[in-house]
C-alpha cells in the first residue's frame, strides 16, 4: 500500500509566501511541512509514495528527489492544469497500489493511520474517510453517518442548528482502486461535491471514523501562525529541532548570541543564526537557519524563515518573513507577511 500526497494546490490564502513555493513546502519550525508528513507516514510504516504537484513542482522535486535521503521511494504525478482533489487522485491512478492511502499535504497532523486502516478492512467498503470534529462546522461540508459509521450525504455549510454533526472531512482517506473507475479523468472534479456523493449514490460504500490527533489547515496566515504556537506550547508534538535550552527556548547549532541579548520562551531559533547585543527575541519567534539579526532589534510573535537579514533596531511584532529577506534599520513593522522587499501585505 502506498500514500498518494496532494500537493498542488496553489495556495491562494497564504500569498505571498506561496507566490513561487507550493503551500506544503512552507516551513513548520524550520522544515517544511511536506517533510515532516512523509516523515511521520514513513514511522506508521508507509516506503512507497507518490506525490501529485502542479505549481511550482521543482521546488519540491529538487528538494526530496527520488526519496532516498529519506529511505523510501517516491514518484511525481504532474497535473498540466488543476485537477481539484478527485482529479489529482484520477491523474496519478497508473501509480497507486490497489489499495492506497490520500493525503492532502496542506494539512498540519499527527494522525495514527492504524485505526483507520483497521475500520477500513473491517467494513469492507471502498473508501474510509477520515474525519475530525469541529466546534463550528458552519464553513465546512459535514457528514451524516449511520450506526455503523457509512456515510449517508454530505451537508455543506449548514446552519449550526441543521448539521447533522460536528464531523468534518478531515482530508486523510483510504481508497480502493477500482472506486478511480468513477472519477472523469482530464477535467477538474471535487472529490465532496462530486465523488463521495457518487459514491454514496451507487452504494459503493463510503464510511467514516473519527481520527485523533492534532489537526489544523494551515491555509491562512492566522492559522499558520496558530501552528507555530502549538508548536512551541507543546500543543502538538511535532519534533523542533536544536537543543532545548532552559523552558522554552531551542537553540539551533553554531549560533553566535552577543552580549545582552534576552530570548523569552517560547522561542525556536535555528541553525548558524547570529543575534547582534542586546536584542530582545521573543515571545512566540520562529527564527530560520543562516538568519542575521542586528543590534537592539525587538522581534516577537515572528516567524522568520531561512536566510533573513534584520538590520540594527528594527522592531517586529506578528510578521512572517519568507526566504532571504532582508530588512533595513529602524523600522517598525506589525502583522507584516512579506516574501521579498516590495511585497508585503498587513
């Protein structure tokens, strides 16, 4: 059995940070995401994947190449225009096993996949969604199940008093192959709004079960700051990496803290990072490896990706910096999402 990861999405509420990066390689405590899920699936057992791109595929086929850095194997089903979930399933069909795992990689988890697989050989159904219970299930497509946990419809965007539940796709499923028969090749299909309920029709059995573990959609720049701050809190156990020095604070390898420089946990701070006198880092910053930080630079609430360069006395408050930026001296910059100098959006 191999895992299918969906990972080409444009990532349209994150921009700019995903303008030339696609939206499952934005770093998650300074690795991308992308990693840490093949990471995590390939501990539950999983060798063989293969991943559906489309914007921007180089940046992730340049950075995991055929797998074996990582020990697995891994092959590129690459869509010539946006296919939607179904069709990037529909589009990568000659690579899947019988039996396969999907993934939707913009999706921060820590999901046990064994329980899954065991209701999904259970049931004998055709496909098992995995499914997470939210406090507001008013923006979502919920489902209805029977005792036995099939799915009976789908109720998008109900009203909080006509919701069937709280149960919301949590976008992991195990699928059979012979269900890709249902699913149009060469055009854009939604797997909620036209398969599943296909599905459902012809009794092909599609069922649900409740996952545990965290689980957050880090599709916008609220929620992907939310992330890092579980991080940090220990709200999730994705690992971080570096040495946990005193609570709260990991410090990376070869980093060159000056004089009076003050670190409030929580606070990542990566590889190779230098931070100039008497600056102020923290609460809740995220600083990238090879970063440079001037002198009596304030930063918090921050989440610096790789390679940054933070001039003498500039004041950071709920930004998040892409790759290689670098900032001039005295500025004062508040909830500031930028990926390079010209493009900032507040």
């Amino acid at each position: 059995m191999n895992a299918l990861l969906l990972a080409g999405g444009l990532g349209t509420r994150l921009k700019p940070l995903t303008e030339t990066l696609p939206k499952p390689m934005a770093l998650i405590a300074n690795r991308p995401w992308l990693e840490h899920v093949i990471v995590h699936l390939k501990k539950q057992g999983i060798q063989n994947f293969v991943i559906a791109v489309k914007h921007h595929p180089e940046k992730i086929q340049n950075h995991f190449g055929n797998g074996e850095k990582w020990g697995i194997t891994i092959q590129y089903a690459m869509e010539d225009s946006l296919k939607g979930t179904a069709g990037a399933i529909k589009n990568a069909e000659r690579y899947l096993d019988d039996r396969f795992i999907v993934v939707n990689a913009d999706i921060v988890h820590e999901i046990d996949l064994n329980p899954l697989l065991e209701f999904h050989r259970k049931h004998g159904g055709n496909v098992t969604i995995g499914l997470t219970e939210v406090d507001d299930p008013t923006q979502y497509g919920v489902v209805q199940q029977d005792g036995a946990g099939r799915i009976l419809r789908f109720v998008e965007k109900p009203r909080l008093e006509e919701a069937p539940s709280r149960r919301i796709n949590a976008g992991i499923y195990v699928m059979e192959k012979k269900v890709l028969s249902f699913i149009p090749p060469d055009r854009e299909v939604s797997i909620e709004r036209e398969t599943f309920p296909l599905l459902i029709t012809r009794n092909a059995g599609v069922y649900g079960k409740v996952i545990s573990g965290y689980w957050m959609d880090m599709g916008t720049k609220d929620r992907y700051r939310r992330i890092h701050w579980d991080v940090l809190n220990r709200v999730n156990n994705l690992p971080i990496p570096g040495k946990e020095s005193g609570k709260g604070i990991w410090l990376g390898k070869n980093c060159d803290i000056g004089p009076g420089v003050l670190l409030i946990p929580p606070v990542l701070i990566g590889d190779n990072v230098v931070i100039g006198e008497r600056s102020i880092i923290g609460p809740f910053s995220v600083i990238g490896n090879d970063c440079v930080i001037g002198r009596n630079v304030r930063c918090s609430e921050t989440i610096m990706w790789d390679r940054c360069k933070i001039n003498d006395a500039t004041h950071l408050s709920n930004c998040i910096f892409g790759y290689d930026l670098e900032m001039g001296s005295k500025h004062i910059l508040h909830e500031a999402v930028m990926n390079r100098m010209g493009v900032l959006q507040a």
